[in-house]
C-alpha cells in the first residue's frame, strides 16, 4: 500500500492520482492511502505534496534525524535507538533539514507512510518565473495547474509510448515545455508566436530540457479550421483558453456580458474545430469561472457539448488562488 498528502485542491489531486490507476483508495483529512501497481508514477504527480510506501515498524533503518506528524511515534522510535532526534513535521510541508539529511514518516491511523518523494517546486518555478518574455496580455497558466492537467489526459491514454500533446492556445509556453520535460513530443500554436519562440530558445537551453524530443511551433487562429497534416498524429490536446478580459470595478454589467460572450464564442469555435477534425481525441483544458456571473460560460459550453452529443467530464473543483476573481474548472472530453 502507498500513501500521499493532497495538495490544496484536493478533489483536482484526487483526479491527477488516477495515472497511478489507484485501488483500494481510503482517504483520511488530506491523507490519501491506495494500492497501485504502477508506483514508479507516482514522481511524475505535481498535485501530490510528498508520498511513499506503506511499512511496518521493523522496516525502519536508522538515520540520524526522523520527522513524523506523530509525537509518540518519534519517541518511541528514538527510545529504541533508530534515530538520533525527531522532529514534528506539518504532513502539508516541507521540512528541508529532514528531506534532505534524515527520513520522514507520517503516521495515519495504523499506517506508517515511509516518505519517498516530494514535490518539485524548481521545476515550476523555472517554467512559471524564468521566461524570458512575458506578458500582461496572455493569462499564463499556473504550471503546476497544467502539469496536472497533462496526468490526466495521460490516464485517459492507452499506447503511453507514442504521446504527442497539442496545445492550440501556448501562449508563453508553460504546456509545451512542460511536455517536454516529461519526455513526449508536443505541438504548439497561438494566434501570435512570438513570445513562444523566444521562450522555446531559453528553454532548450536549460538542463530540465528533453532535447530529442521536438516542441514544433506555427501560427493558427482558432477560428479557422485546423489544416496541417502533421496534427494527425496528436493523440492529447492540453489547454487553456481566452480566461478573461480586463475588468475592474468601473465595468459595466454590459461590457462584462460581452466579454464572457466573446469568450463562449472562442470555445465554441476551439470545440467545433477539435470535433470536425479528430476522430478519436482526448482533451484537458480549463474554462473561466468568473466570481460575478459564476455559472455563464459553464452552462453555454455545456449546452454546445451535449447538442453535439461529446463525452465530457468536469472536474469537481475549481482552481482558485486567494483574492482572484477568476478561477479555472478542468473539462475533460473523450472521443
């Protein structure tokens, strides 16, 4: 059995843990215990704060320092000699001293969660705050947010040996690079390129980068039809689209309207050409939900997929940092 502390969003950890294929699945505050047969996915996870293997007590070696969110289990593992000192740990946190000189164990119930991996933070701050170029304009993507979204698309695909991901809204690049880095070819467009293929350059350069794997880059508007051959071979498209316009508390309810009309009409358009053009296709990608008229979007993209007959999915929860206005809910559709 393994085990894995949730991350913030629990509900939207929950669905990227379906890549592991999770059985037996018991969950306990924001502890979760499973059963997998495919373990060594588990780094792979980015809504996963730390996990590890489920032990018995006569399975632990003895270090110099243990952290534990037990008192009692510390000590009583430095009574018999397994470690020099203990200290208490958050399950939700980090512990830099523990991580890197000692062990951690979380104790949950009768289990004894023997910590194997943590979360990568680097890895997005290096996506999300070393752009080169960045811009104001272009919602960027959380990079965590989209490392998820990725998993899950990965969970609905069969032959994960030949993977090429699309991203038809890149933006800076967050997806592409992502995708890259867990080692699949990735195809890219926007209706502006430019800061994409500055990023790309910075990107290819930095250790994180999977070099013989290709990022290709064009120019497409999504109002037009998708035409390039070579999209064929695209068997996962992660995304994000338009999120918002500029609103401040001097909008009026008229312009607001607008604004999430335009924004349904560019989700339509990206549906319908992704519809006409694939015949089978996985898709994860977010749409807006917007504090002021929360349920807009949501109810006119739902409506479009169920004229159109589309499997779809939402995920339960939606992603919000504190004080946003807008948060992203994951849409999950399967052809």
């Amino acid at each position: 059995m393994y085990g894995a502390v949730l991350g913030k969003h629990k509900h939207i950890s929950l669905k990227e843990l379906e890549l592991v294929q999770p059985t037996n699945i018991t969950i306990s505050q924001n502890i979760v215990l499973f059963d997998t047969k495919k373990p060594e996915l588990l780094s792979k996870l980015a809504g996963i704060i730390k996990w590890g293997k489920c032990i018995t007590k006569k399975d632990i070696t003895p270090v110099d320092i243990i952290g534990t969110n037990e008192r009692d289990f510390g000590k009583e593992v430095k009574k018999e000699g397994l470690t020099r000192r203990f200290k208490e740990v958050d399950p939700t946190k980090t512990d830099l001293e523990v991580k890197e000189k000692g062990k951690e164990y979380l104790v949950i119930e009768e289990n004894i969660i023997a910590i194997e991996g943590y979360q990568d933070i680097s890895l997005y701050e290096a996506i999300d705050f070393e752009k080169p170029v960045n811009s104001m304009k272009i919602g960027m993507m959380p990079a965590k947010l989209t490392h998820m979204m990725i998993n899950m698309g990965m969970s609905q695909c069969h032959d994960d040996d030949d993977i090429t991901v699309y991203d038809p809204f890149v933006g800076l690049g967050t997806t592409a690079f992502l995708v890259n880095y867990l080692g699949y070819d990735c195809i890219a467009s926007d209706i502006d390129v430019t800061a994409m293929k500055q990023n790309t350059q910075r990107w290819q350069e930095q250790d994180l980068a999977q070099k013989e794997k290709r990022i290709t880059v064009f120019k497409h508007d999504i109002f037009e039809p998708l035409k390039k051959p070579f999209l064929q071979h695209v068997n996962l498209i992660v995304t994000e689209g338009w999120l918002w316009p500029i609103i401040t508390e001097k909008t009026g309810d008229k312009e607001i309207y607008q604004a999430q009309d335009d924004i349904v009409k560019l989700y339509k358009a990206f549906f319908e050409n992704i519809n006409s053009f694939y015949e089978y296709i996985t898709v994860v990608c977010t749409i807006p939900i917007h504090q002021w008229t929360a349920s807009y979007v949501k109810e006119s993209l739902e409506e479009w997929l169920n004229d159109n007959k589309v499997n779809y999915e939402f995920v339960e929860e939606v992603y919000k940092r504190p004080k946003q206005k807008v948060g992203r809910q994951i849409l999950i559709i399967k052809k």
